[in-house]
C-alpha cells in the first residue's frame, strides 16, 4: 500500500491580547473562521473594540479555547497544520498541570488561535498526547 503524501502548511499565530477578547466568555470549543461573517459574528459576541484584520479571501482562521481552567497549569497549543489528500489536520496538544508542581489559584482561559493559506479540504483536528 502506498504512503500517503503530508504536505505541511506554514501558520501563523494571531496575537488576540491585543485586542479585547472576553475569554471568560467564549465557551469551550474548537473553531474554523472561514468568512468575514463568521468572525464578525465572533468578535461581536465576545470581544468589544477593534478586532484583528483577516483576509478571508486568502486565509482560513482556527482556534481552540479550553474554557475557564482554575490555574495557569493547563494551556492549549496549534503545534502543526498538515495537508494529507482532503483533510487539512490541525495538530494541538492540550497541557494539563504539573502533579510535582505547585500553581497559584488564578483562573486561566486557555487559547490557540491561528491562521494558514485557504486550501481545500475537510479540517480536523488532532490531539498530540501531551
């Protein structure tokens, strides 16, 4: 049987602490942006003020956000973004805290948000064990 070809598609992350993102509201979910509607609606809901500019004619956004975690142990992070015939896999590993270490009790909101070149294909995600 013949190995399929991955192709690895460049990314970039999109820095949101600049902009007022209300994380403590945005529910636990993993997203796809893939028009000015949807991100508008997005930032409509959840955010107040400006909101980073995408161009939805030539990327696609992705973000993962984990919710209201009740210490900075826990964390998100988009590691890879590949191409393998239609799907477009989004690889992300999910921290958990350290058993040996000990955190301050600070409620934490977890996020990765990214965006790559709009390319066809069915977009998943994929948890890398961690």
């Amino acid at each position: 049987m013949a190995q399929e070809t991955e192709n690895e598609i460049n990314f970039k992350r999109i820095n949101i602490k600049e902009f007022r993102l209300k994380l403590n509201l945005v529910p636990p979910q993993k997203i796809i942006f893939y028009n000015e509607k949807q991100w508008n609606d997005f930032w409509d809901k959840y955010g107040s003020g400006s909101k980073p500019k995408i161009d939805f004619g030539r990327f696609i956004v992705v973000g993962i956000f984990l919710g209201r975690k009740p210490c900075p142990g826990y964390g998100v992070k988009i590691t890879k973004v590949r191409k393998i015939k239609n799907k477009i896999i989004v690889d992300f590993i999910k921290y958990l805290p350290n058993p040996e270490l000990g955190y301050p009790a600070v409620i934490v909101y977890p996020y990765d948000i990214i965006f790559f070149l709009r390319t066809k294909g069915n977009i998943i995600f994929s948890s890398i064990k961690n």
